[in-house]
C-alpha cells in the first residue's frame, strides 16, 4: 500500500491534495483495499456545502456500504462524473482517475488538524494493515 507524502489524510481513510483553495478528496489506497471491489459511488451536487467531517457520499463495494466525510469544510467545485460509469477506477488509480470531488475551503487551516503521510501510515498498522 502506498501513501503519497503530498496528500494529507483523515482518521476516516480520505486523502486530500490542496491547491490553493481547493482541496481535492478521494479514498486511499487502504480504504479501497478493505472495500474490495468497488461497485458504486454516490457524491454530491456541485454547489453542496459541508462542515468538516460531515457525510458527503457514499462508496459501495461487494462487501459493504461506506460512508465518506469531508475533510475540511467548504462549496464542492467539482466532482469526479466518470466514477458514474466506472466506480472500479477508485480500486485502479484511487490517487489519480479515482479522486472523489473537490471543495473550495472555507478555512485553509483546518488542513493543519489532517494527518501527514507518516501518521497515517501509524494509524493503518494500528488496525492490522
């Protein structure tokens, strides 16, 4: 498994790459893993809002549903339309073709509370990865 040290990462398995205002978000490499094979995603409309750590769509796989949640607050700019017709790509490329959406952040900062490559990487060995 691997985890870019570029991205930021949550408790909940999303990673994160910011750009400015814009934070994009999918799942990791660890998520997708433990879903297995991923059959369906539901994200939400350009022009939602969301605080930190609210639901914003849902990945389902053969074994099971999984909630996904922001990882910062702010306006969705943009999601990723092609999963609608090949929700696989989070299990081929879930750090390139398989990003989830992106939001224009509210406040910056609260990426300094997200995990760096290295704490996450703690955090996946502590749950048997």
């Amino acid at each position: 498994m691997e985890f870019p040290d570029n991205l930021f990462y949550t408790k909940d398995h999303e990673w994160v790459a910011v750009e400015g205002k814009v934070a994009t978000i999918g799942v990791t490499d660890y998520a997708q893993t433990q879903l297995g094979d991923i059959v369906y995603v539901d994200l939400p409309s350009l022009g939602a809002e969301f605080k930190a750590e609210d639901t914003f769509g849902v990945v389902e796989s053969v074994k099971s549903v999984s909630d996904c949640y922001a990882p910062v607050s702010g306006k969705v700019v943009e999601i990723n339309e092609d999963l609608s017709e090949n929700p696989a790509m989070l299990n081929e490329d879930c750090y390139g073709d398989g990003w989830l959406l992106k939001i224009e952040m509210k406040n910056a900062e609260e990426v300094k509370k997200l995990m760096k490559a290295t704490e996450y990487t703690a955090l996946v060995k502590e749950e048997g990865a």
